[in-house]
C-alpha cells in the first residue's frame, strides 16, 4: 500500500484536487482508497466515490496528525483488510503538519505500507494576501513535499504567479512547482508525475 498525504490550508481546494487526481492514479487499474480529515465544507462524495469502486473513510472531530492517530490508524488497517488499496489518499485538516502523519504511518506495523508521498496545494488567489499570516503551517507542509501544487491560476496575472513562485522558493522550498486547476484537472497529471508513487 502506497500513501499520498494531500496537505493544504483550510480553503485552497485539497478536496477539489483529490478528485482531480483520482482517474490518473486508478487508470492503471491500481484501487484507491480516501481517507478525509477536513473541516470543509465541500467533502469528498463518497457515494459517488463508492459507486465507482472506491473507498472513502471519514474521520472527524479532531486532526489526524495529533488527538487522531489511533483513528487513522484504525482506517489504514480497515482500508486494507477489506479493500486492499494499491494507494490511500489522505487529505488532512488545514494546519496538519505532515511530518507527523508520515512518522505515525511509517511506524504503524500491519498495513502493508510501500511508501509515503506528499504534496501540497497552495490557493494562488489568496496566497499573496494570507502569505504571513500563514508561513509556519505553509512552511511545515512543504517540508516534506515531493510537489507543490499552485491551484486557481485562472484567478491570478502571470506577474502574480511568478510573485508565488518566488516566495514559496523563500520558503526554503526547492522541489517542483506546478501550476494546476483543481476544478477542470489541469496541469494535475503532470504533478502527480512528479511524485515517486
């Protein structure tokens, strides 16, 4: 079993990407199972999700990366007795620090686990208004990230995206930045490309 982390602060579009994602990582025929632990308004369908064979576990009421290890651990060996997923996706809560989630799966005996990935989505339509205020969590997500992805570039100039690139680089981040669209999958192929999944 495979897992790819799909941090993010609250609002950037993880849910709308995670979905985006979905086709490329299955078009192989490779089974995927979400794991959801957000305070979003917009959740992952998981009838939808279900009806096209996949798995969708919920877990709310506190962050997976601190008071809810133990239920994501409880997921992760649910998920893989009666499911069996080649891929988990885990989308956290906004202020999730990876780092922790890693080192939770990583130690946990008995799911079978090949390897973990992370990636971030940042929101360009707000990042350069909310940069400060949010740099340590940004910082902390991107850690550990194998690719960062700009969501909503239809919504920013050029000049701006460049603006974004730029300071995420200031963040110390020097992995690959991809310039995607979580509402119509643009560019999330190719991001997805760059991890080692």
């Amino acid at each position: 079993m495979k897992v790819v982390i799909v941090s993010g602060l609250l609002g950037v579009g993880k849910t709308s990407v995670i979905l985006k994602m979905l086709d490329p990582l299955m078009a192989d025929g490779t089974k995927v199972a979400v794991i959801e632990n957000d305070f979003g308004a917009m959740g992952v369908d998981s009838e939808v999700l279900e009806k096209n064979g996949m798995k969708v576990r919920d877990l709310k009421g506190g962050c997976i990366c601190c008071t809810m290890q133990g239920s994501l651990m409880d997921s992760l060996v649910s998920l893989k007795n009666e499911y069996d997923p080649g891929i988990v996706v885990i989308e956290p809560t906004g202020i999730a620090d990876p780092e922790f989630i890693v080192g939770s799966v990583e130690a946990f005996p008995g799911i079978g686990l090949e390897s973990t990935h992370v990636t971030v989505v940042v929101d360009c339509e707000r990042f350069l208004k909310v940069q400060k205020m949010f740099e340590r969590p940004l910082k902390n997500q991107l850690k550990l990230a194998e690719v960062a992805m700009l969501n909503k570039i239809d919504t920013v100039s050029a000049e701006d995206l460049d603006r974004i690139e730029a300071a995420i680089r200031g963040l110390g981040y020097d992995g690959p930045l991809k310039r995607i669209r979580g509402d119509t999958g643009e560019g999330i192929p190719e991001a997805i490309s760059e991890m080692s999944i």
